[in-house]
C-alpha cells in the first residue's frame, strides 16, 4: 500500500499541545509511512472533567502552532464544529466516508487505550481502525498487552515520551517555565492569554 492510501488521526484534548504530540505524529509518519496526520482537537471530551479544560478556539489555535503548517500534519475541525461530546466511533466514520480506500489509523496514548473497551462501540470501532499506541509510564506496552492479547496494537516510537499536559497545566499554575514542553510559540500563547492560570 503506497504511502497516500495511509492516513492517521490523532485525537485528543490537546490541553494544552505540546512538543511530544508533535514528536509522536511525526514518528508515525516515518515508522508507518503514513502520508498525513490530521490532528483533531475533542470539543467534550467523554471521560475528563470538563472543568480543567479551556476553551476549543484556545486549543485550536496552539494545535495550529504546533502543527505550522507542515504539509504531513493536518489540523481538522470536525469534532469542535460538531459541538458536543466528541466520541471517536463517530469522527472514524466520518473519516471513513470522507476518504474511501484509505486505510485509516487512530493514535492514542497508552493511558487513554488501556481503557479503549470503556469506550463507545469499541468493537466495532476497532474492527474499523488500526490503532497505533504510545507508551506512556504508568501504562507500560506489556500492561497493555496483558489486558488486550486479542488486539493487534502497532507501537509508536521506541521510548517514552515523558511530557503530558497534566504536567504542564500544573507547571504553568505554579509559574515553572515550560517552554522546552511547549515550544516557544505555544508558550508565549500562554503567557499572551494568561491561560492555565
């Protein structure tokens, strides 16, 4: 399969995005031979506390400075249009239809896999994609294996990438510098909008 059949959806809150994402996307597209990476921000996301979540035009608007502009990264609206909780059986259908004969790939931390049999028609939903998974320290690859041996899971990079947003959320209300985390320009979004205060 030559690489234009190969798209991947990373969704997520993306509260805030940060270098890790970008690394992770990235890595994907050169282990995988994955053409593009459609970054796609949730509106509600189904199993997080909404209250520590800031607004999706702020979430938007970091995505795309991350992403800025590479042609293999795509920044897609289609779950902060919809307005409502973002579930990922319905965003997969919708990428299905909208690109037929592609085959479609969903990257995910291993902290939010671990509990993909929680989410929303998850049978169906992994009879549809392929998921590609990131470890993440307190969900290791063999955690994760041991509780889904039945699943064809493909790894993303070949470490752990340390940095999440809960962290820098916490960093950024203490005043701690987070801009090797972040990125300059997303950093100094932050710093502009007084977010995560």
């Amino acid at each position: 399969m030559n690489n234009n059949k190969k798209i991947a959806l990373f969704g997520g809150t993306f509260n805030p995005p940060h270098i890790g994402h970008y690394l992770i996307a990235k890595e994907v597209i050169k282990q995988y031979g994955i053409s593009k990476v459609f970054f796609i921000p949730a509106y509600i996301p189904p199993h997080k506390n909404i209250a520590d979540i800031i607004n999706a035009k702020h979430r938007e608007k970091m995505v795309k400075l991350l992403i800025n502009n590479e042609k293999d990264l795509k920044f897609f609206d289609y779950e902060l249009k919809r307005k409502k909780i973002s579930y990922t059986i319905d965003t997969v259908k919708y990428f299905l239809k909208k690109y037929p004969g592609k085959k479609i790939y969903f990257i995910a931390g291993s902290d939010a896999f671990y509990f993909v049999d929680k989410w929303k028609k998850s049978n169906e939903l992994l009879k549809l994609v392929q998921f590609i998974v990131y470890a993440r320290r307190e969900y290791p690859k063999e955690k994760v294996i041991k509780k889904f041996p039945n699943i064809e899971i493909l790894w993303a990079g070949h470490g752990l990438i340390n940095i999440a947003s809960t962290n820098i959320r916490e960093k950024l209300k203490s005043g701690i510098d987070c801009k090797d985390e972040l990125g300059e320009k997303i950093f100094k979004y932050i710093e502009k909008n007084r977010l995560y205060k």
